[in-house]
C-alpha cells in the first residue's frame, strides 16, 4: 500500500525543530496541553514566543482560536506556520528584532 503524500503537521514540526535547532540553538519546548500552541520557543535575548504548526490547508479549532488569544491579550506573541521555511523565516524575523533592541 502506497504512503500517504499529505504532509503530517507533525512531520513539519519534527523537520522545523531540527532545522531550527541547527541555525537559531533556541530553545524549543513541546506543550501538551488541549488548545496551546505546539511549541514555547525561547530566543537569546529573552524572547518568547509560542508556534503552531499545522499542515497546508489546516485550519485552528475554536478551542486554538481563543486560547491564542487569550496568549496574546497577555501580551505574547503566537505565530500559525504551515511550513518549515515559514518556521525559520518567523525565528529570523524575531532574531533580527532581538539584535536591532541591542
């Protein structure tokens, strides 16, 4: 039987965390719990931001869509990606604010 080609948002995280972990050496923490965002992401400089991977097409829950929000009214920053490069250009981004405060 043949494999699916529909990429798994978990195959996107898993190459994304490898990816990031080579070029940025942030640290990436997995959250667990029902509607948080995938992943705590903790830049040099003392930046945090939360990430959440979905594959192409993928769509946020209710339950993803206030809690985020609620993340945000605490003043963090959430990102939805759907890729890894998408991944890796929200870290540079971030990482090039962090250097442009110092």
């Amino acid at each position: 039987m043949a494999r699916n080609t529909i990429t798994l948002e978990k195959e996107i995280e898993q190459k994304a965390i490898r990816s990031a972990d080579q070029q940025f050496g942030c640290i990436q923490l997995k959250m667990y719990e029902q509607f948080w965002p995938d992943r705590l992401v903790l830049m040099q400089g003392g930046r945090a931001i939360f990430v959440e991977f979905k594959r192409p097409g993928g769509r946020l829950s209710q339950g993803q869509k206030i809690q985020f929000e609620r993340i945000r009214e605490q003043g963090f920053e959430v990102f939805v990606v759907y890729s890894v490069d998408e991944y890796l250009q929200v870290l540079s981004t971030v990482r090039s604010q962090n250097d442009s405060i110092k």
